[in-house]
C-alpha cells in the first residue's frame, strides 16, 4: 500500500487490510529472543505495556457502547471468560461484589447468628477474627457493625415529634434501655429481689413500630389513590396486652440468672388511617392481630 511503517506496528497495519488474501504470508513473527512471560507474572507496567492496542480497543468499544464504562466491559469480560472454564464459584463472587453486595455477610445477619448462637459479643470477635485469619476475607463484620445494626432495631432509634403534644409524655426523643421497675411503688414483699426487668418508652416503642410498618403504610396508600408525600394526620389504634412468656431460664442460655416467670407487655397496632378530605381512609389493618 506505499505506506511506511514502524517494524512494531506491522502486525497492528496488516489487520487493516481487510481485503488482503492470503495476509497470513506478510504477518510478522517474532522468532528468537527471550520466550515470552506470562502475563500475571510481569509488573504492572509491563502489562499496562502488552495489553496497550486491547486496552485502546476496549476504550473505544467502550465509549460507543457503554457510554464510556470501561470497568463495565472488562468485569464482563472477565466474568464470561470464567464463565466459560465452569470457573463458577469465583464469577459469582466477582459478580457480588460488582453489585456492591461483596462477598461478605450484611451486619445484621451476623447480629442473627451471634443472637441465635448464644455467642457473646468476646466470643464472636474471636470467631470473626479466626475466620478473616484463616480465609482472607472479612466474611462475618466487625463488632462495632453489629452494634450500629443493632441500634437501628431498638426503640428509640428514630427522631419524632408527637402533634398534638401527648399529656405526660416527654417530648424528647432520644430513648435508652430503662429498667422495667423504676418509678413503681413497691413493697419488698411484692417481687423478689431477683427481678430483671428492661422496657422501653411507650411512645419511642410505638415510632419503632410505625416505622417498620412504613412500606405497608405506603402500599395502602397506593392502594387507595392517595399521594404518598400526605402528611396526616393518621389515626393509630392500638391494643394492648400483657402475656407470660413461661419458664425463660431454659431459653436464656448462659447468662444472668433470671426469675423462673417472665411476663411481656406488648401492643398491636390494630388499624391505621389517614384524614382526607372530609372523609377518614383506612389504609392499613392488621388482620391477625
């Protein structure tokens, strides 16, 4: 073609032509020298240096296709390219992380099992430390995850605002563990002294509720036609019970000793509506109370 080339490019050249016959005759071959090294085993440079044409052509594929997401195409790649060798197990994992979920189990699964294992906070550290020492993989999460997954759970946890103000209610919102027995009058010969007794603020016990209902809440709304931004007000109607939980020492595992009788005081959030208009909606209602 008259064209004057660098010898390094030839091969790069030659694949332009795509009319050429037999082009197999003119292409280039590197005979002599070092044998190639495998490409894992090079430097970062060296690599950056082989794969410079591939990556070029990854960049414009990328640029027309993919709007520019390099990553993108060569994670897919990569992924295929296990895919293909029945490399399964490493590409789901891979593609875990690629989807932000890592491989790794979410705080409030491991806050499960520490509960389930009747492992304390010592011995799970012990165990999530073993784990990442033996695997290489931070697997279970640390301590300090699980604290703040646990947080999230308790009452107490979500800012509030009663309108109107409720009689007797303390309007602040910030809410820790209160022992069951305080403000009680009470004679010696009432319990015994054992007695272990933790509860929550009424009203942050009720915000906790509500907020876990939220998406029913909002599904109801949907359901009757009604904008989801509404701002109430909503009518909560509650019932309230007490039951004996029976003999908890069995299913407390290693701990205090408790009092062979434990009774729990609890609420239903029976129905909910929502003031429109002139008429009341009732969007949500609990049909096993």
């Amino acid at each position: 073609c008259d064209e004057e080339i660098l010898h390094g490019k030839y091969g790069q050249h030659l694949s332009s032509h795509k009319e050429v016959k037999d082009r197999e005759l003119y292409i280039y071959i590197n005979k002599g020298g070092r044998p190639r090294q495998h490409l894992l085993s090079l430097t970062r440079r060296a690599q950056k240096h082989r794969l410079r044409e591939l990556k070029r052509q990854v960049k414009a594929f990328a640029e027309k296709e993919e709007g520019g997401d390099i990553k993108a195409v060569c994670m897919t790649l990569f992924l295929l390219a296990l895919r293909a060798k029945n490399e399964h197990k490493q590409a789901d994992e891979l593609e875990a992380i690629m989807q932000g979920r890592g491989s790794g189990l979410h705080p409030a699964v491991c806050l499960a099992i520490r509960i389930n294992t009747f492992l304390s906070c010592s011995q799970y550290h012990k165990m999530y430390r073993t784990v990442k020492a033996v695997t290489g993989r931070q697997i279970f999460q640390p301590l300090h995850a699980l604290r703040t997954a646990e947080k999230a759970l308790l009452p107490g946890y979500h800012p509030f605002e009663w309108k109107p103000p409720l009689k007797n209610v303390s309007t602040n919102t910030e809410v820790g563990i209160i022992d069951g027995l305080s403000g009680l009058p009470l004679s010696i010969d009432d319990y015994p002294v054992d007695t272990i007794a933790k509860r929550f603020r009424y009203d942050a016990a009720l915000v906790c509720a509500l907020k876990d209902m939220e998406e029913e809440i909002l599904e109801g709304m949907k359901a009757k036609n009604l904008d989801d931004y509404l701002n109430g007000p909503f009518t909560v109607v509650v019932k309230e019970s007490c039951d004996g939980m029976g003999d908890v020492s069995e299913k407390h595992g290693s701990g205090p000793a408790v009092p062979e009788k434990a009774v729990r005081f609890s609420f239903t959030v029976m129905n909910i509506s929502i003031a429109h208009g002139n008429e009341s909606k009732r969007i949500f209602e609990e049909e096993k109370p």
